[in-house]
C-alpha cells in the first residue's frame, strides 16, 4: 500500500469494445448507403420515363399539327387494293424514308422529332398504326352514320420510345397510346 498517493479507479472502454462500436457503425452506414445508391438509380429511371413520355407526346402533338388527310392516307388508302403503312420510322444517319418525308412539312425536323438527344442519350421513337383498335372504334356508334364519322376524324396510334443505348428493362422504354384528330374536331 502506497500511502500519500491516491488510487483512483478510471474506468473506459476496452478496445474489444470500440471495435465491435466500429463493426456496428460500419454495417449501419454500408446499409444506408446502399439505400440511398438505389433511391438515386430509382430517380434516374423515374426521370428518363417522364423525358420518354414526354417525347412520346411531342411526337403526337407534331402529328395531329399535320394534314389529318395525309396522315389518313399514309395509313389507310383511299384504293383499298393498296396496304397502308403500319409505322412511322426515320433512322438518324439515313433520314426519313421518302413516303414518310411527304407525309410531314419539314422531314429534318420529323427525324429529330423521332430520334432526338435528350440529357446526352439517344431515344428512337416509332410511330405505330392501331388497326385492331381503330377497326373497333368503328364499332362503337349507335348508329351506322356515327360508326362512319368515327372511323372518318380519328386514327389511334401508339408511339413507343426506346433507348438507342441497348439497355432493356421497363424504365428504358414505354409507350403512349393516343389519337390523331381531323381538323374538324380540334377545336
């Protein structure tokens, strides 16, 4: 036994306790991480679906600002003995095919409309006619006049957006169905 000199008891944590301090924090953090990596790959994709949505419907609204009649007959011939076109596609190097070149007043503007570069990607776009549903919609009316007039102002199409990239998966592609309207009825 000292005497004159104090013993004073310091208690503190042991280093097998600091590390497993660290481990806990370490799984904690690494876990945190790992959420907010796949919330910011979830925005991402949720961003690129809106910007192909949007092009989607920017295709429309440049379509439905062209002549109805030129349209309609690009996909529906007058002469039934002639098949009409299913889809609208310009390829980016080669442009819009000739048909499809009549089809719209500016043909530059039409491929960049199809096949624009948004955010540094690449989407292709491609414009398809709905047979099937517009077959039906002249179904629909009471009567056999309002199955005519139908068939007549409206022409169902589907634009389906892709990445040009070659990822696959349903955020890097989409489709948006919608109506081409005679002029007649825009208003």
């Amino acid at each position: 036994m000292y005497r004159g000199h104090k013993v004073t008891e310091e208690s503190g944590f042991s280093l097998v306790e600091v590390v497993a301090a660290l481990v806990i924090f370490s799984i904690v953090t690494l876990s945190l991480t790992a959420f907010f990596i796949n919330s910011m790959d979830y925005a991402k994709g949720n961003q690129n679906k809106t910007v192909m949505v949007n092009l989607a419907r920017n295709a429309l609204v440049y379509l439905e600002k062209q002549p109805f009649d030129e349209i309609k007959e690009y996909f529906i011939p007058v002469d039934s003995t002639i098949e009409g076109e299913d889809e609208i596609t310009c390829e980016l190097t080669t442009g819009c095919p000739p048909k499809v070149s009549k089809l719209v007043s500016d043909a530059t503007v039409f491929n960049e409309i199809l096949n624009p570069l948004v955010n540094d990607v690449r989407f292709k776009l491609t414009i398809e006619y709905q047979r099937d549903l517009h077959e039906s919609d002249t179904m629909l009316g009471s009567s056999e006049q309002e199955d005519i007039n139908m068939a007549q102002l409206l022409i169902p199409i589907k634009v389906i957006v892709e990445r040009e990239d070659g990822r696959s998966g349903a955020r890097n592609r989409t489709e948006v169905e919608g109506y081409i309207t005679n002029e007649r009825i825009r208003e």
